[in-house]
C-alpha cells in the first residue's frame, strides 16, 4: 500500500559525512537527489559534516516529512543517522537501528546468520593489542576490519609478509578484524527491497573483478572496474537457492527498505556462503542495487519511491 500523507512530501537527503567512504556517499547522494520523482517529492539536502545542526532543527520545525541517509560507513550506515531520526520522531529510508548496527558489525552479522543454518566462511577474530600466533593461518586467507565498508582495509595476502601487511592494514580502520577461509569460487549479489511483510528479492547478479583481485573499492567505485552480469548466468534451481539466501538474510536480520546480501559460490561443492549485509548500498551509476531492480524492471526514480514509501510505511506501523 502506497502512503501519502500530502499531495508533496519533503525528503531530506543526507550524505557526505565523514566516515572513510565520504566521496562515495557523495556520489551516491547526488544520484538519489538527481532522480527523486520531484512530481512527488521536493528535496533538501545535507550533510552532516557542516548541516547537522540544521538537519535537526529542520526536523524539529516539521520542514522535513522523511529522512533518506545515503551514507555508507561509521557515522550513518552503522546506526547513528538512523537512532538520530528515532529520537526526532522522523521517518526515515533504510533498516532501523538494530540491523543497521548488526550489518556493520562483520562479526555480529555472521555469527546471526550462522544461527539460522546459512553457511560463512569459518573465521577468526582478532582484536587490538593482542598477542597473535599467525604461523597457523592458512593461506590465502581474508582479512577484514570488523566494521567499515566498500571493501576498505579488506586484503586476501597469499604470503606471511603480506599477511602482517594486511592485519596492520585492517587494524586500521577497526580494533577488532576477522580473518577468514578464502572461498575460491564466483562472486554473487542479491539485492531486497520491501518490509517484513511485503518483499521482494531482485533478480541476483554475478560480480567479476576487472581490475583486482575481488570486488575491492577499485573494482567497485572505477569505471569498468567490474563487470555485472544482472540476471546472473545460474540455472533456475541455484537462482532460487541464491534468492531465497538472501531474502532468509534480509528476515533474519530484521530489514526493511533495502538491503544488498553477498556470497560466494564453491561450483565444486555447490554451495553458497554468506560473506556480509549492506543497509545502504550504494547508488552511483557502477552500483548493483540500482542495476538488479532495472533488471526486474524499476527504474531508478521508481525505486526511489519505493524506498521512500517503505519508510513511511515501517514508521506508520511502529506507530500502532
């Protein structure tokens, strides 16, 4: 059901902010600006690095009906925008609070999923300052702050020497990193949009790394950094399995709105493992979440006002 509380709603836009992944979250915010219906909605814009005093007192003064955070990383993807908003009493786009902190939180977020039977690659966590025995680890290996986005600090070493390289690396956006199995196979996305009782999953995409190793920041941000292939080239029967992955996922970590799932896929075993849950995926002209609804047949500005309208819908029955 579409909700419209008046003829014109004002969305604020939030992005920029000052987490590592700041010129993404600029891309991306400009992208939702330039392609919000504007025959539904009229838009402000903000970024907390300089507007966060006028985005609460816009909100306080009723000059803004919902919030849309397109902020990727600490300080808006990890909970923070959206706990602001719960305190205001604003609607917002995206997953509350809860998800957005678990999605963050590598190692919260699979150690959730494990509890509802989806396979993750084995991992271990380190934590800062601790004494580290690193001559079992078996390589390659994953190495991954616990909490920061668009693959930074992420490396796959294949030696010892770069496998210190890559801890100090992680230890450097995070006080706490896994280090996880390597899954040598494909890599897949499934994006889902919707709330708890009206979802639908997007058809799944096949990520292929053209400049690196993985779908690191390169791979995801440059130009022909990656090819997409939207559907994914699967049979019917491992498209469902994928699917259905990702919407027990979307469930299991209580979303709403929007979420991207990734996994790698061992063909040999035919398995899927879950790697990580994004809350707010990006929305640049290489990002997959915009291409996968294209592929179901929602265009950018229909997404948008999908998105904007589950936001409306989650605060009104969190009202009840």
């Amino acid at each position: 059901m579409l909700i419209y509380m008046k003829s014109k709603q004002m969305v604020a836009v939030v992005f920029g902010g000052k987490s590592s992944e700041r010129e993404v979250s600029l891309k991306s915010g400009a992208k939702v600006v330039e392609h919000i219906p504007t025959n539904k909605y009229d838009v402000l814009q903000y970024d907390p690095l300089t507007d966060l005093p006028k985005l609460v007192n816009d909100i306080l003064d009723k000059k803004v009906d919902i919030v849309f955070p397109v902020l990727h990383g600490k300080f808006g993807e990890d909970g923070t925008i959206q706990g602001l908003c719960e305190i205001l009493d604003v609607p917002y786009v995206g997953p509350g609070v809860k998800t957005s902190a678990i999605c963050m939180d590598k190692i919260a977020t699979k150690r959730m999923i494990m509890t509802q039977g989806t396979l993750t690659p084995e991992f271990e966590v380190m934590y800062k300052g601790d004494e580290m025995d690193l001559r079992n680890i078996e390589l390659p290996c994953v190495i991954k702050p616990g909490n920061a986005g668009s693959s930074v600090g992420i490396t796959i070493p294949e030696s010892f020497a770069e496998l210190k390289n890559g801890i100090k690396k992680a230890f450097d956006e995070s006080d706490e990193i896994l280090v996880e199995n390597f899954i040598d196979g494909r890599e897949f996305t499934v994006g889902v949009i919707g709330t708890h009782n009206n979802i639908q999953v997007l058809p799944a995409t096949e990520i292929i790394p053209n400049v690196s190793k993985f779908y690191d920041f390169a791979a995801k941000y440059d130009e022909g950094g990656s090819t997409h292939v939207c559907p994914a080239d699967l049979d019917e029967e491992t498209t469902e399995t994928l699917q259905r992955l990702g919407e027990r996922a979307f469930r299991v970590l209580g979303a709403s709105g929007m979420m991207r799932v990734d996994f790698m896929y061992d063909e040999s075993e035919k398995l899927f493992y879950f790697i990580e849950a994004n809350t707010i995926p990006g929305m640049t002209n290489t990002s997959l979440l915009p291409e996968a609804a294209a592929a179901a047949g929602i265009e950018f500005s229909q997404l948008l006002d999908k998105l904007i309208q589950f936001g409306f819908e989650r605060y009104q029955e969190e009202q009840v």
